[in-house]
C-alpha cells in the first residue's frame, strides 16, 4: 500500500512537474528594436518656449521711437516764392474765382494777404493766428519721448518679468541625474535606453547620412553586374584610426569567384580607400566607429 | 599568331624591415592572456562595429592613366607610342574608361620594371595606370609588355609578355586593350575583333557594294569582293576566317561562303528560286537561311559538311532574318503570319513558334546577342526605324536609337555593345554607329565611304 502510494506520488510529481515546463507560457520574445534617444517636450512648453515677452528689458533700452522722422513738421518757407512770382489780382470776386482748388492750402491764406482784406480773409487770419504754424492736413506732432515716459510708467506698474531671455541658464535642470548604470567592471560606453541588448547607442544620423553619401559616391561597380547582382555582393570590413584613417587594409568577407566577382570587389575595395579621411565621423563618438562594416549590394545600382 | 606570357608584379619596395621576435615564457604566457583577453572583448567590439548597406553608386567611366609606351630601342619607339594610343583610343570608346590627360602626369615612367611613384597617380585621380614596353627582338619579332596597376590599393593586377611579328602590332595594342578591359570590369573585351560590312561608292542610282572587312575601330580596311555584283547581308562564322553572305549575280540571289584568309569562294546550295539571309549556327557547322517558296519564303538549315537541307518552317507567310541563340538551341526569326512582320522565337530544329514581339510597327531583323540575355531588332513605327533590344522572352524591350533609318544590328562579341548603321536620308549615304546595350555611348565608327549592313566577328584570339 505505502509502496503503490509512494509511485502514485512519485508519477503524479513527474507529470505535474512536466506540465509545467512543457506547457509553461513561453514569452512572445518580438524582436527588439533599437531604441532612438527622443524628448517629450509639450505643446504649451513649445509656446512658451518660442513665445516673445513684450517687456523684456533688454529690448526697450535699444527701442528707439520709430516715429522720429514721421513727425518732423516740413519748413513752410519752401513754398513762398513760388507763390510770390505769380502776377497780382486786383478783384476780390476774381481772386477767389482763379484760386486754384489743387493749390495747398498755405498758398492761398498768401495770396487773401495780399488781396484787398475782406471780413472773411480777417476772421481767417485771426484764426489761423491762434493755431500753429503748420498745415492742417500734416500728421499731427509726435513726441517720442512722451511715450517712452509713458511705457517707462507702465513698466513701473507692472510686477517684474518672469521670463529673462538672457537667463535661459538658470532656468535649466541642475539636479544630478538619477539614472543608474549597469554594475560592472568596467562601465558600458553606451547607453542602455531600454534595449536588452544594450549596445542602443549609435553613430548619429547626419554621420551615418554622410559616410553612405561619400562612399556612394566613390563606389563605381562594372556595368556587368547588373544581370546579376545578387552573386556580387561585397562586405568588407574596415578598421579606423583616431585620425580617420584606415586601419590597415580593408578585409573583404564575401567570397566568389570569377574575373567579374574579383572586378565588383575591387570597385568596393577603392571606394572604401579613396573616401579616406573618414572625417565625416565625430571625435566623440570613435568607440562606435573604429569598426565599420560596409555591405555593397549592386541590386538596386543599375535599376535593380 | 601571338605568343603570351605572364609578367609577375616586381618587387615592392620593402616598408618596414621584418621583426623577428624573441619569446620568453613570460612572454607566451603574456602573449596567451592578450590573446584570450581578445577573445572575451571581440564580441562586445563587435556589438559596437557600425553595419552600413550601400545600396546606391556612381557609376561613370574609371579614370585610367595611359603613359606612352617606352621604346626597346630608339627605333621602337614610334611602334610603342602607337600601341599606347591605341590602347587609349580604344578604352575611351568603350565609354566604361576616361584616359587621362598625358599633360597632367606628375610622374615620367622611366622603367616599366620598377613600381609606379602611386602618390603622384592619386593626385591626378587615376584609380588605374598602364605602363607597357615594346621591344624588337633580335630575331625579329616584336616584344610587347604591360603591366595594370590599382593606384589606390598600390597593387598589381594584370602583367603580359607578347610576342609576335611587327606588322602584327595593332592587333597586340587590342589584345593588351582587351585584357585591361577584363580585368577592371570583369567581362571579355570585343577590341581584338574585326568587322565585315558593305561599302558602298558612287550616287545614290548607280550605288557600287563591295563586301569589305576592318578592325572594329575601323583601321585596315580590305575590300573582299570587286563591286561588280550586288552583295548583302554578310556574316561571320563564330569559328572560322568565313563570311556568309548574299549576292545579286546574275540571276537570282544566292548565298556564298567566302573564306577571308584565301579569297575562296563557293555557293551555299543550288535551289530554285531566292536564298537569301544567311547566318551560322554557334558550332560554325550549320548555316541556317530563307529561300523563296512561290510569294512565300520559309526557313531552311543547310549541314556545311553534308550539304543535308533540312525544313524548320512551313507557313504561307515570309519567314527571314532567323539568328540562333548562342547555345545553339533556339532561333529567333521574323514572319508575317500574323499580318505585320514580328520577331518569333522556336526550337531550333523547327516546330511550333512563340511570338515575342507586341510592340506598335513593324519588328525585323531580329538577332541573339552572343551573351544570351537580349535580341536586337531594328523596329518601323509612324516612318521612323529605331535599333532596340528585349529579353528573349519579349520583356523588357528598350529603344536605343530611333530615327530617319537605323537598320542592322549586329553584337559585339561580348554582347554590350552593338553596331548598326543609320542612313540620314538625302544624297548623303549610310555610315556606321556603336552604342552599348543600355542606349549610351552612341559613337560614329569612320570608314572610307559610305558603310552599310556591319557584322561584328568573335574575339580573334
């Protein structure tokens, strides 16, 4: 009894515990894609950020009143002798029926000055005697200054800015970062955003951008391949110096054969020498380039 | 005849004298941690290596320096000079290489034996340099030699010795052309090769023909036949010194087999009525052709041993111009069973026949490049004759040229490029064009006269 109790358990152990490991749920592993670094900035911060600020000091010391020039009244003494060459009227009905309407309005008070005073041209003189000397029809006086006065009250009102151009400094983020590295011997050159695989850190774009504009450029592959282009694929692999220079030679990993093959491989071998100095690549960023492999694929060369 | 031999790159200049290295235990034992040490940072190096697919390019011909050629002796000098321009001349046209400037070296060569100053090459953007000598031998024979350099990698790649008689020297200029052009693009040169075509003389109502023959860059010209007869369509044979090709005699038109090396000439068959349009099987054996059948023509295959005439057509409709394809299994031909003259393709020991021609117009001429991958057509659409070229199976047909009249494509015997001949209309007569397969590159080739009907021969060597 104890015995055929003892296998009952022993067997029901072994299929519970095969159970579990055959039917676990295993992790639906996608692959990983490598993270790009990216920063959330909203769209209320996006205003606030590029949003101007009226009273911001440093723009109303250099303001200058641009209505200087605008409100400089124009010497009436330019229009006088051409109002006097004209001839002399005798009659007061005909002085004021040859007064031309175009004329301005200056000219014809001296020509009633000169005419026989009536009580009209009086009463006109008394007028135009309390009044400025100056037309009518001219934009009335500016005075810059008062307005400057006047913003400087205004500015005086107000409480202080809150936003000072010149001190976008202080407004940064000067607390210690708090995110923790991996522990280890030797600490990871790069940055682990998220990926399993923590090799995320890349050349940037531009960088990579540039360095398959140059050696597109250079790369000048036999017409011949284009019946074929998949059997002459070439990847070499390149070594870097700090100052941007091959490392050795290029090391061609594809293998074929033939006087084609051997022709395609030298294209890719020449353009991968002759786009020396690789100085499209960043000082800062050499761990990540001091090894490169570059994979030339005709495919698409020829129309593909 | 032309006699070849290797030539080995020279000594390289040695840059670093060679380190011999004494090991202790220490050392090992230093020497095997390193190594290990390696073992464990490589995979993380080359988690950081940068993979990068270049997937586009600049395709454009390769700057290549040709320095003249350095003389033996004095006296071959001259010799050697023309070796070297034809070598250049040569390069250009193909449209794959751009000759440098002489004037823009910065290096003299003064001995073909010894490595190029590569830094005074990269300066003026040679990506290729060849150098060459030519030398007469005391017993009278020509030497001639090159070597191809790679500036950039500073290497070798290709060195010959050629010998052979001095009126032979052109041909070594080719054959040297055609092994520079195989060994930076990778396929058979076409420069050691020659052309037969018709030349034609005198006003337009009184035309003289004469079958003629050149080198493909149209120097040597030899005339094969008097002009006394009208002579059409000539043809090489891919194997022998034999030209097949059409005359007007006296009587009907008959095909002839012209040997070029002994001037012997013998008819293709005696049958009733028109044979016309001749053309060799890839073995040379054969020569398949049309002849006439009342208003109709079919097309027949003649045995040149046997003399055996075999059937491989039999409709109520003109069926010419059949070429084989290269492996000797299929042909392609024009009928007009269909209403308008269209290119067709059939086994080549008859039967049924596919068409593979859709195009608007009228398809002729049809013929299998030497390569396999297209057939070129002359096509006659709204009054205009274009040269093109589609896939066997009628895919991908391109026009090339397209004008008053091009008519007669004919392979170069690697199969880019194509000659053909285009007659502007007018008093003016025809004359002959290249252009390669893809529609560039288009180059006049002069002949002495007016020039008609080419057929490209295979590599002589």
């Amino acid at each position: 009894m104890k015995r055929s109790l003892a296998i009952s358990g022993i067997a029901h152990v072994v299929v519970l515990g095969w159970g579990l490991v055959a039917f676990a749920a295993r992790p639906n592993d996608a692959p990983q894609a490598e993270p790009l670094p990216v920063e959330f900035v909203s769209a209320t911060e996006f205003s606030q950020l590029t949003a101007g600020v009226k009273n911001a000091p440093k723009v109303l010391d250099d303001a200058k009143p641009l209505a200087d020039k605008v409100g400089d009244p124009k010497p009436v003494k330019q229009l006088a002798p051409k109002v006097a060459d004209k001839p002399e009227i005798t009659t007061d009905s005909a002085a004021h029926e040859s007064k031309p309407e175009s004329k301005p309005e200056k000219s014809e008070k001296q020509k009633d000055a000169k005419a026989k005073p009536d009580q009209i041209a009086d009463a006109l003189k008394k007028d135009e005697a309390k009044k400025p000397p100056k037309p009518e029809k001219k934009p009335p006086e500016f005075k810059p200054d008062q307005i400057a006065e006047q913003l400087k009250r205004d500015e005086a009102k107000k409480p202080p800015s809150k936003f000072d151009a010149n001190q976008v400094a202080a407004l940064l983020d000067h607390r210690d970062p708090q995110r923790q590295l991996a522990t280890a011997e030797t600490l990871n050159g790069s940055v682990n955003l998220g990926a399993q695989g923590g090799h995320a850190a890349q050349l940037s774009q531009s960088e990579l951008d540039a360095l398959r504009a140059k050696l597109i450029s250079l790369w000048n592959p036999p017409p011949a391949v284009s019946s074929n282009p998949d059997q002459y694929i070439v990847t070499v692999h390149i070594r870097l110096t700090r100052d941007h220079r091959l490392d050795g030679q290029p090391e061609v990993l594809s293998n074929g054969e033939g006087p084609l093959f051997e022709a395609t491989r030298g294209s890719a071998v020449r353009a991968v020498l002759q786009a020396q100095p690789y100085d499209m690549l960043s000082q800062s960023t050499y761990d990540l380039w001091k090894d490169i492999t570059l994979t030339f694929n005709p495919r698409e060369v020829f129309g593909g | 005849m032309v006699d070849r031999r290797i030539l080995l790159m020279p000594q390289m200049p040695s840059c670093r004298p060679t380190k011999f290295l004494h090991l202790s235990r220490r050392g090992v034992l230093s020497l095997g941690s390193a190594a290990l040490a390696g073992l464990i940072v490589d995979p993380r190096r080359a988690a950081a290596a940068v993979n990068l697919d270049i997937t586009q390019a600049n395709v454009q011909p390769m700057p290549i320096a040709i320095p003249d050629f350095l003389g033996g002796t004095p006296g071959d000098n001259e010799t050697a000079q023309g070796v070297s321009q034809i070598i250049t001349a040569n390069l250009k046209r193909s449209g794959l290489f751009a000759p440098i400037d002489p004037a823009a070296f910065l290096e003299k060569i003064a001995n073909v034996d010894a490595v190029p100053r590569f830094p005074d090459w990269r300066t003026i953007n040679a990506q290729a340099l060849a150098t060459g000598r030519v030398t007469r031998q005391s017993d009278g024979r020509l030497k001639a030699e090159f070597r191809l350099w790679d500036v950039l990698a500073g290497q070798q790649l290709a060195g010959q010795q050629y010998f052979t008689t001095p009126d032979n020297w052109r041909r070594i200029a080719h054959i040297i052309s055609d092994a520079i052009y195989e060994r930076l693009t990778g396929e058979k040169g076409y420069f050691d090769s020659r052309v037969v075509f018709i030349d034609e003389t005198g006003p337009p109502e009184h035309r003289i023909k004469r079958l003629a023959i050149m080198d493909q860059d149209g120097a040597n010209v030899r005339y094969l036949t008097r002009g006394d007869e009208l002579v059409l369509t000539p043809r090489f044979s891919p194997s022998t010194q034999e030209i097949t090709y059409m005359a007007y005699g006296q009587g009907d038109p008959r095909v002839y087999l012209l040997n070029i090396e002994t001037g012997q000439r013998e008819i293709v068959g005696n049958f009733p009525g028109m044979s016309f349009a001749p053309r060799f099987s890839p073995d040379g054996q054969r020569v398949v052709m049309s002849l006439q059948e009342g208003s109709n023509s079919n097309i027949f295959v003649m045995d040149l041993r046997s003399k055996a005439m075999t059937r491989l057509t039999e409709t109520p409709a003109i069926d010419t111009s059949p070429s084989y394809s290269p492996d000797g299994a299929r042909l392609c031909f024009e009928s007009d069973r269909g209403g308008h003259p269209q290119i067709y393709v059939m086994a080549a020991s008859g039967g049924s026949a596919q068409r593979i021609s859709f195009g608007e117009g009228s398809y002729s001429t049809p013929v299998w490049s030497p390569r396999g991958d297209y057939i070129a057509f002359t096509r006659q659409a709204e009054g205009k004759f274009a040269i093109g070229v589609m896939k066997p199976d009628g895919s991908g047909e391109r026009i090339l040229t397209e004008g008053f009249h091009n008519e007669g494509p004919t392979f170069a015997p690697n199969g880019r490029v194509i000659m053909f001949f285009r007659d502007p209309g007018g008093t003016a007569g025809p004359s002959l064009f290249t252009i390669d397969v893809g529609g560039r590159n288009e180059q006049r080739i002069a002949t002495p006269s007016f020039a008609s009907d080419p057929a490209w021969s295979p590599l002589l060597s």
